[in-house]
C-alpha cells in the first residue's frame, strides 16, 4: 500500500500546492512545528508549515503575485480539470471528487517522511523480513477533521483491491489498521493530528508524541544535525526538508541481498555526508530557495564531486550571450577514482577481475586510463540558452579543459564515425557532427547535426555554426572582455548576485524579460498536443490563455548559486 499511495500522489503535489498559492487565505493560530516533535529516528523529513505562512509575502513576493494574478486563472482552471481527469481515469469516480478537498488540505501544516524501523530483527509479516525503514505522516487537522474522514472514506470506495479495516486500542486511542493484500498501513487522530504510518510501532510513537500538549522528552530537535541544519533553514520557511544519512550496515542487517549495497556504502564513505536539508520561503520579493550538505569534506569522499570555489569561472565570457546559463565546477576524474574503488571494494574477485578487463578495453580504446581521460576536463562544465524563432530551446556546452591535442585525439575515438567534417584555424579544431535518430512524426531516419570546436583551454558544443563562432570570439582574448549581456546586463541580476559569496563553485541565472513566452508556451502546447496524440492519452492543458506579457510582468530574473568550504556546500537560489 505504501508504493502504491506514493504512486498516486506523485502525479499530483506540485499542482496541489501551485493551486494553493492561488486560492484564498486560511488563517490560524501557529504553534510550534510539527517536526520537533518527531522521533530521534527520524532519517528524512518533508514539513509544509501551512498558508499562514504565506500571508504577508503575497502583498510583495513576485512569484506569488504571478500565480495570484487574475489573468492566470483560466490556466488554473485547466490545469484542475486536466488533473481531475487524469485521477478519475486511474483511480475512480470517488478519487476525483475529493481533488478540491485536497487542495484545501494544504491550508495547514503538514509532515512527511522516512524513520529507521524501531526493530528490524521482528517482522508484522511471518513470511517476509522487518523493512528498516517506515513512512510517515502527520497532519494538523485543525478545522479540516471531516475532509480526513471524507479521505479515509472514499480511498476505500475507490480502491481496486478490497481493504480489510481493523482497530485496537492503544492506551486510550483507537488505531485503525487497513490491509490490502500483504500491504499494512496504520492511522489514527491524536489531539489535532491525523497519523498515518506503514509499521505499527511508527504510529505508537507518533500517537505518544503527538496526543500530548507537553513536548517529548526526546526527539529530532535534540539531534546535533537537526540543530546543526536550522540555521541554513531559517525561520521564515513555508517549506523545508531535511535528512541524514543512517547506517546503512544495522538498517541491512536482515536483508542478505543488500550486504553489497552496505559495502558499496561503506567503501564510497557516505558517512561523510552528515546532513542534507534546504527550505523554501516567500518572505520576500523573491522566491527563495537555500540549503546545504554538511559533513566531512576531507578526501575520499562523496565532497569529491564538487570543484573549489573561485571568483571567476573560465567561461564566464560566453555566459552573457543569452537570457540563461548555467555554469559548475566539477572535479570529473576524483568522482571517478571514488566511484570505482568504490565498485571494485563490493565485488567478488572473479567480478574485480571482469570489470578491470574491462577498463582495459577502455584504455586501449582512448590511448589512456579513464581517471586520465576524465583529467583533461578540468573541471568546469556549462551552457547557454537561447531561443529559435519558433521558440524551440538551443543550447550551447562548454568545458574547459587541457591537452587539447589529447582531447581531440578521444574524441575521434569516440565518435569518429559520426564526424563528416573537420576544419583547422590556428590552435581551434572544428568537427561536424552527424548523428542518427527516427523522426517521431514519420518514422524515418534522419540525421541531426552538431557542431564541436576544441581551443586550447574549451570545448565548445551547438546545434549552430553560427553559435559556435560567436562563442569562440567572445572567448578570443584578442577580443577583451565583453560588455555585459543577457541576463549579465540586468541590474536585478546584479543585485541578487551581491546576495551570495564572492566565490562560487556554481553559478545559474535568467533574464525572463529576454525570453520569447508567447513562441515558447506555443512551441511547448504543441509538444504537449503531439506526444498526447502518439499516446493516445488525455488532451494537455490549454496554455493559448495565458498572456505572456503576465509572465514578464511578475517575474523578471533568476539567479543560483553554490559553493563549498570545509564544512559543506552550500546552494541559494531566488526567483524575482
């Protein structure tokens, strides 16, 4: 029952809390939330705080403005309706009917998430073993008791497999106990709260917890992790999230078949990583997304993947020529030399032997071992957006790199029978690339053609000549530095730049004033038209009633960033 609940929710969160944007205010007094009172346990945790905490950011948040607009409604309308068919097709009349209902229930605060298994040595099953981790869930049911039972009432109707409903009683609260087939859930209301759970001693820890007006003795607030984590969260969250990472060798003590995944685990040292979590929050003009990964950084471990944190990045040249980029700094051949002792420590020797056969195939094939290959990129990998006149997305790559000769000598290994053309100016190779795929509206081959230059210090890749040129120019140090462009130009941009560190190992924006809506939401409604048509699926939402100008009204610029430091790596991103 568990994989099938997430199954049918996944469909749905993002326009459930897109429509609760939109929708009227619901106010109510706020305790303290819902997570500090969750079990030590606890390995990861999604905490919606409720509307409430919207309240005050709708009078400036952009992004909030945007989806409160008048002029956005008729795309509300359409999307509910589209969503509405889609559930009443796969779950039944009685499904549909509680979508409005669902929305509302978001007025309120609301916890999901993952908790080790208090005992993975007993199972409720005889004839299978204790799964080390349980679900969760808890609600604040304030004002909203009778939409839950409303729930509870028609996820009966609507199930296609007949539920068995049971209860007992737990030290004075009754807990219901669905079964369907061999899957288990448990729910049951303690004061103001709705908790729901997949394992019988989840849902008694969270009826203690949570039937009481005292806070429990113990809990995830005491965690030094939890503590360790709020101040990248902040008080003024909507939404947040949060995990650590457990043992994995006590969770797979019981299960024979994930022995590999637990010394996979171990070899790639994932205790490294102590914390995870990041939140949401409205509170002003921009939408704002934060977080960070906290933990070990030392080498010979999963902090590997993410490149230094400098001032400048060595494409930063070419990343004004559109109204998007994205740029990261990645260390290629640490990841790979991780991963790799990581895979050879889990396997048997007979497999150790099989996959350095392997590698060795590979180095002959490249002319040198894979860890040296990955080295010639040295580290930063990007692009650039720009649109066609039909609206159709283009994107420009880059990589810096060294040995340019070593490069190009892989790259003809590699693709060399799609290159149909190759041209040399000065220290820049160009290759013409011509590569295979079916037409998905006839079913012909055809060839679609890319464009690679190779310069001392990049390698460039466009689905343009024309691109590719100007890339190349930008990145002339004959032509000096260019003036600002794209989103670069943007004043907005800039200040939300001065937000962040001064050095980066990530960097992402948009310029949405740039942007072509009106060829792009029509170039995405045909999209959508012609993959419905080849699935014979339900027809998409209509998007001809959204104005483009309402978009550029509201939101004008985006900007991401990320960098890392002993501690961690750490990301802030906003849209405004």
């Amino acid at each position: 029952m568990f994989r099938k609940r997430i199954q049918a929710w996944r469909h749905s969160p993002l326009v459930l809390f897109l429509a609760l944007l939109v929708s009227g205010s619901s106010l109510f007094a706020q305790t303290a939330p819902i997570v500090q009172r969750l079990s030590p346990n606890t390995l990861f945790y999604v905490e919606w705080r409720g509307k409430a905490f919207l309240t005050d950011a709708e009078k400036k948040n952009h992004v909030l403005q945007l989806m409160q607009d008048p002029a956005v409604a008729p795309l509300w309308i359409a999307a509910e309706s589209h969503l509405q068919q889609g559930v009443q097709k796969n779950s039944g009349a009685a499904a549909a009917m509680i979508l409005p209902d669902a929305m509302s229930l978001l007025d309120n605060p609301v916890v999901f998430g993952l908790v080790a298994n208090p005992d993975v040595t007993k199972s409720s099953a005889p004839d299978k073993a204790a799964s080390p981790i349980a679900f969760f869930f808890v609600y604040d049911t304030t004002g909203k008791t009778d939409l839950i039972q409303k729930w509870k009432a028609l996820s009966q109707v609507g199930s296609k497999a007949p539920i068995e409903v049971a209860k007992y009683d737990f030290g004075g609260t009754s807990v219901e106990v669905r079964t369907t087939g061999k899957n288990v859930s448990y729910n049951a209301e303690a004061a103001n709260y709705f908790l729901l759970s997949d394992r019988k001693q989840v849902i008694e820890d969270l009826i203690t917890r949570f039937r009481s007006a005292d806070r429990p003795a113990t809990s995830i607030a005491q965690i030094p992790e939890y503590e360790q984590m709020q101040k990248y969260i902040g008080t003024d969250a909507a939404l947040e999230f949060s995990g650590r990472i457990p043992n994995v060798s006590e969770l797979t003590a019981s299960d024979k078949n994930a022995k590999a995944m637990a010394l996979f685990s171990k070899n790639i040292h994932l205790e490294k990583i102590h914390v995870v979590g990041g939140a949401v929050s409205f509170d002003g003009e921009a939408m704002r997304i934060r977080g960070a990964v906290l933990g070990d950084t030392s080498p010979g471990g999963p902090f590997d993947l993410a490149g230094a944190s400098n001032t400048a990045f060595g494409i930063q040249p070419i990343m004004g020529s559109g109204p998007a980029f994205s740029v990261s700094r990645m260390n290629l051949a640490a990841t790979y030399q991780l991963i790799s002792g990581a895979v050879m420590g889990s396997l048997t020797p007979q497999q150790t032997t099989s996959v350095a056969a392997v590698e060795g195939l590979a180095q002959n094939f490249l002319g040198m071992p894979i860890a040296d290959a990955l080295g010639l990129f040295t580290g930063e990998i990007g692009s650039v957006s720009s649109y066609s006149d039909d609206g159709t997305q283009e994107q420009l790559y880059a990589a810096t790199i060294q040995k340019p000769e070593a490069v190009l000598r892989i790259l003809r290994a590699v693709i060399g029978s799609m290159i149909v053309g190759e041209d040399s100016s000065g220290a820049t190779t160009t290759l013409d690339i011509a590569y295979p795929y079916k037409d998905p509206e006839t079913g012909r081959q055809r060839k679609k053609f890319y464009y690679v230059a190779v310069t001392p210090q990049t390698v460039l890749v466009a689905p343009r000549k024309a691109m590719l040129r100007h890339a190349m120019q930008q990145l002339d140090p004959a032509s000096g530095d260019p003036p600002p462009g794209g989103v670069f130009a943007n004043p907005e941009f800039s200040q939300l730049r001065s937000l962040l560190p001064g050095k980066l190992s990530g960097l992402s924006g948009a310029d949405f004033q740039q942007i072509p809506w009106d060829k792009v939401l029509a170039n995405l409604e045909n999209q959508w038209a012609e993959a419905a048509k080849q699935s014979n699926g339900q027809q998409p939402p209509d998007l001809s009633s959204l104005k483009p100008e309402v978009i550029t009204q509201h939101l004008h610029v985006a900007l991401s960033g990320w960098w890392k430091d002993a501690s961690g790596v750490y990301f802030d991103s906003y849209i405004q």
